[in-house]
C-alpha cells in the first residue's frame, strides 16, 4: 500500500510499504477513506521529537472503513465506518478506568524510552515517534488499529467524513483545553494561536459558557477566520502588547482563564524569540515556551493556565515566581480523546458544532507531501489539510 | 548488583593522574590560548585562538567526567577521541604556510604520547569492567501494581509454565511435577540454557518462591511476593531475583541474557504480565525498540520476536 512516511528532518515521501496485518487478537484493519495532518506533526516533520526513523509511516488524525478484525473484537463489524482516536488505549488499566485514556499504561510497547525521558511512559499513539510506541500511522491506505474494541466510534451515515474526521484529535483536544479552565459564567478567556486547535478551543469555550475569548497569533488570515468562524475578539501580537491589551480589554481584571495552543514551536518577536530559537538550535532547551510565558504572566492571579500545545522535553526561563505567588493553576495532557467521541458526536448531529469551517485545503494522500510544506510554511492561507486516502 | 573485587588499581590511579592533566591542559588552552599557540608553532590568530579555547573547554568536562567517575572506561575513551581530534588540527596545520612546522610537529608528537597513555588506561579499565560483569552475582528487585484481583494475579504467577508469555528470556517453563519444573532459556547466538527449578514456597495470595536444584549449570533463586493494593488499586507485585551464573561461556551468556541492565529487563517483563493480565494480551509495537522503521512487517514472526515474546 501506499504510506506517507517521515524519511528525514524536513522530508515526507508516500512509500510502498507492506499492507498492515491483525497482530493482536484486540486488533482491527481500517481502510483509511480521510487522513489529516495536525500541527504536532509538524513538529516531527521539523525533527523536535526524538526517537524517529526513516520510513516511519505518520498520521494520527485517520478515519475510514473497518476491514478486517481480531478475534476480540466484538463491538465492531466488517463494513462499519469508524473514527479513530489518536491515543491507544486498553481501556482496563486504572488510568483508563479514570477515563485517563492518553495516560494508558498498557499501550506504549517502547514505555521505557518514554520514562527515560519523562519518568513514566504516556499511552501510545500513532504514527507518533518509536517512544510513543513505534505504531504506523494513518496518513496511509491501511492502517492497523489496537485494541479497537475500545477507540474507535462508529459514525452515522448522515454525517460526512469532514464532519466527523476530527473527533479523532483536534476538536476532542481544543475541547478538553476549554473544559480544563473550568469556565465560570462571566469568564474572559484568552487563547494564544489560532491553528486548528485553538479554533476549536474558542468554539469550546464559548458552548461551555465562556463570556468573552479572545484570540491571539499573528497571521492576519488565521485571526479572521476566529473572528469570523469562531467568534473570538482578536489581537496581532506583532501590532500590539498583548499583556497591556489584554489588560486594557479585561478592565485590568486579566483572562481568568488563559489556553496555550501553540507549543514547544512559538515564535516572540525581539530578543525573547531569539533567545529561545538560538537555545532551541544548539540543543540547551528542547521547547519554545514563549506563549506558555506570555500565557502565565497575563493570566488573572487565582486563574487557571490550560496547555493544549504540545511540549516535548525541556523550557527554560519557565516564569514560576508568578505561578507561586499568584495562585495560578496550570492543566495539560494529551487529549483522552475517547471520553470526548460520543458527547462532541452527539454535539455535532445536534448541528451545535460544525467542525469543518477549519478545513482549508483538500488534498490526495499521494500529495502529502507538498501539502506538508504548504502546511508547514504557512502558504496559501494554509489552516487544516484533509487528506482523501 | 554485587562485585567481587578484581580492580586493576594500575588503571585506576592512571585515570586519575590523566584526569588532573586534562583539566590543567584544558585551563592553559581557555587561560592562555595565544600563548599555547605560539608555545606549539601555530599562528596566535583569532581562529586558532577560538578552537583552542574549545578544545580546552573539551579537556576541563573529561577531566572533570574522570575524576568523578574515574573507574569509568567511557570517560578515558573520550579523551581518546579528543586526541584524535588534536591530531587531526595539528595535522592541518602542519600544512599552512605560517606555521612553524620543527614546534608543531613536536606538539603532534607530544599529543601522539599521551594518546598511547590514554589508550592504555582506557583498555585496562575496560578490561576491569568486562570482569566485573562476568564475575556478577545479579540480584534484582522490581515491583508492579496490577489493576486485577489478587486471587487472579496469584493464580496466573503460580503456573510457572506462563512465564515465556511475558518473560522476555524464557523459551519454556515445562512443569515435571508438583513441585519441580524444567526452564529452557535463549542464550546469544540461539544458544540455549535449561536447568531444573524447584517450589520452595507457595503461600496463596501472599507469596511464591523457586530456586534452581543442587547441581544445576545456572543457579538462579526468584521469590514474588502479593499484596492487596489500598482503595481496590488491583495487586502489588513484588520480585526478587537472584543469578549467580558460574565462570566461562555459560556464564558470560547467563550475564548476556540480563544484558548491561537487568532492571530494565525485569521492568519490561513485569510490564508485559501488567498487560496481560489487564488487556489480555501483549501489545505488539510495528517498530519494537526501534529496531525497525513504525510501518507493517511483512514478517510477523521477527515483530514477535523483536518483542521477546511468544503469543
């Protein structure tokens, strides 16, 4: 079949590689109908997250058709159309009976690379580095699925594949950043990027009762579709200071909530960006913390902080002082997307949510890899990338 | 784990003295570049300055590295490199043309000196090393929480002929009779062990204990204890495993079936029990311990057994 695979920083190829086969008896074989590419693998295409190899097949944003299953596997049938989650997870562990899923403890197979890292091992995912657990992603025409009794959901036959494809990471995620602040009526919540994820998190925050959000990035096309689609109020971080905006817009009450839904790539302009971007290159910091920073400071003292982006090792000049000193709360995780299907599927039928006004360019999967570079420099007033497999 | 004492003190005593000289060498060449420059025939340019204040940061952090682990081959053979890497500057500059060439080939020739030192010591520490570890008596100690019954927990551990399905180095485990079993072990180069363990203690829910027979090549002890873990957290596991492999080729390869880390070997193999028992079955990764690129396997066989397990 056809994969596209990750052979090197900054190169993506589609490969022929072998067709995936059941392994386990809790497996499932998905035909793959749609695919995306999500931020986060953009930070594999740049080489910020250690431990891959050449011709690891990417992907963790897939849905398609059930072809093929283990012998376990007795929720599912051959013919059903399902999305799959991007955490694996067995669903038994004491982490997913909290419904802790991106925390199973059962899924990563390289756990020890993890804890090297990290301490403890996270759940595996796809298509997401070997101490994520070496699994083949779904940018593919097949892809294998674990423990499939427990991930993916089946979708109605009413709903198109762009309605329903990002249940499988980035709408579940942007919610989970919102229902971390623990929204209280008349809250401002404060938003830094305006990629898929943070677009999902204003929508979020507004559904779970958010008074205000407002956005921050610095691409003017990215700010008028969370203006415009998302219904955020906006701010350029190039044109203004986004601390005394904020400050000015709150009536000195400061966000009471603040999401980072940028990460470990941030960009800051003057001599903070620099610093970071020179550390980042010679390998003393791992992350570039900058939103994270700017997030903290401007958060309201007793507020909560709520980290969507993905961080992968080490920051650095991490502003501490003020989360002591001010009571600040912060939350994270990767998305236990599985708690999230069934009520943002029954959001979306509602016609509540439509998750497809993010979608800017639709492509083949033998194209993935022009539409990496599109994605990854921004061209064309890229947003969201769909993949038809 | 546990040493007998076989240290070379030689060795130890050079490392030291060669970890003093790399941090006196490394201040001379961060302190005094220039001077060191013309003192070894180079132009004291600010290019030739530069590289010589690295290499002196390079000497500080082995010298450094070295005293505080001076029984430590890898240091020693990191000043090795950083020899190789001298030779090969003063090489080049024997080729420019400002250069006088009588002082730095006299340099070369120093550098040439202690890297012969630096080789010495780093291949009798070496040596030391590998002794240590064929000499080793192993004891290791892991502990795992599993989020079933202790009864059910007890039951899977008490058939000892479930071993293979999780631990990583077992072929076989083939129960003879109430209380004796024969275990069949992968050795390197698909060589194989055996030898006869014997029950010595089996306390329902609370504890199992084994030990191999009088007279057996390997001799090897395991004891699992069981508690309940507190707010119904499933059972804890608690693993105690003793080998004292004896001399020669049997022994290097009982040392090679627990590698340079036999606690990870143990973690990895209690995580394996962890998933059976919760999720029921050994998750296969596409690419185990990277030793392949995350894409299906034509051959399934070679997942399973980069993996370790039988299914």
């Amino acid at each position: 079949m056809k994969a596209n695979c990750w052979m090197g920083k900054g190169l993506v190829q589609i490969q022929d590689v072998p067709d995936p086969r059941i392994l386990n008896a809790r497996d499932a074989i998905v035909r793959v109908t749609k695919t995306a590419i999500c931020g986060s693998d953009l930070h594999l295409y740049k080489g910020f997250i250690p431990s891959m190899r050449r011709g690891d097949v990417l992907g963790h944003e897939f849905m398609g058709e059930v072809v093929e299953l283990g012998s376990g596997v007795k929720n599912l049938a051959v013919g059903d159309r399902v999305v799959v989650p991007f955490p694996i997870a067995c669903g038994h562990c004491s982490q997913c009976e909290r419904e802790l899923y991106s925390l199973c403890e059962n899924s990563n197979p390289n756990a020890w690379m993890a804890e090297k890292l990290w301490g403890y091992s996270p759940c595996g995912i796809f298509g997401y580095s070997h101490m994520l657990g070496g699994f083949a992603g779904g940018q593919a025409e097949y892809v294998r699925v674990p423990f499939a009794d427990v991930g993916p959901i089946k979708v109605p036959d009413n709903l198109s594949d762009e309605q329903v494809l990002f249940l499988s990471d980035i709408l579940p995620t942007g919610y989970m950043a919102a229902e971390a602040c623990g929204i209280q009526p008349g809250d401002i919540v404060a938003v830094w990027g305006c990629g898929p994820v943070g677009q999902f998190a204003i929508k979020s925050a507004y559904l779970l009762g958010a008074e205000r959000v407002i956005a921050i990035d610095r691409f003017p096309y990215r700010l008028r579709i969370a203006r415009e689609r998302a219904g955020a109020e906006t701010l350029n971080y190039e044109e203004v200071d986004v601390h005394e905006a904020l400050k000015e817009l709150t009536a000195g009450r400061a966000p009471d909530c603040c999401i980072d839904a940028v990460g470990m790539e941030g960009h800051a302009p003057g001599i903070a960006g620099a610093y970071d971007r020179v550390k980042q290159a010679m390998m003393l910091e791992t992350d570039r913390p900058v939103a994270l920073r700017e997030a903290i400071l401007a958060c309201r003292s007793g507020g909560t902080i709520s980290v969507a982006g993905v961080y992968g090792g080490f920051v650095d000049k991490f502003p501490m002082g003020a989360i002591v000193n001010r009571s600040l709360t912060i939350k994270s995780g990767q998305t236990h997307v599985h708690r999230y299907m069934r009520p943002l599927l029954n959001r979306i039928e509602r016609g509540e949510i439509d998750p497809t006004f993010v979608i800017t360019h639709r492509r083949r999967l033998h194209d993935a890899p022009e539409a990496f570079e599109v994605f990854n420099t921004k061209q064309d007033e890229c947003l969201k990338v769909v993949l038809t497999a | 784990m546990q040493f007998h004492d076989s240290r070379d003190r030689g060795a130890d005593q050079l490392a030291l003295g060669l970890g003093w000289f790399s941090i006196a060498l490394g201040v001379a060449e961060v302190a005094a570049a220039r001077g060191l420059a013309r003192v070894i025939g180079i132009p004291a340019d600010e290019k030739n300055t530069a590289i010589l204040q690295a290499m002196g940061v390079r000497e500080i952090s082995s010298g450094l590295a070295i005293l505080a682990q001076p029984r430590d081959a890898k240091w020693v053979w990191s000043r090795v490199g950083g020899d190789l890497i001298d030779i090969a500057f003063l090489t080049s500059a024997l080729r420019a043309e400002d250069a006088d060439r009588d002082r730095v080939a006299g340099a070369a020739a120093a550098v040439l000196g202690v890297t012969a030192l630096d080789v010495l010591c780093a291949r009798r520490l070496s040596r030391t090393g590998d002794a240590e570890r064929r000499s080793c008596s192993t004891h290791v100690q892991q502990a795992v929480t599993i989020a079933r019954p202790i009864e059910e927990v007890y039951g899977f551990w008490s058939a000892f002929e479930n071993f293979p399905r999780f631990m990583g180095h077992l072929e076989s485990v083939k129960r003879l009779d109430e209380r004796r079993s024969r275990w069949r072990a992968k050795g390197p180069g698909g060589t194989r062990f055996e030898w006869e363990a014997e029950l010595i203690e089996a306390v329902e829910n609370e504890r199992i204990a084994w030990r191999s027979v009088e007279g057996s090549d390997v001799r090897t002890s395991g004891a699992v204890r069981f508690h309940r873990a507190p707010g119904a957290r499933g059972t804890e596991v608690r693993v105690d495993l003793h080998y004292s492999p004896p001399g020669g080729a049997l022994g290097r390869g009982i040392a090679w079936l627990f590698g340079e880390e036999p606690e990870q070997q143990v973690r990895d193999d209690l995580r394996r029990l962890k998933q059976i028992l919760e999720a029921g079955e050994v998750l296969l990764s596409d690419g185990p311990a990277m030793w392949r690129p995350a894409q299906p396997a034509e051959d399934l066989e070679q997942i399973r057994t980069l993996t370790g397990v039988q299914q």
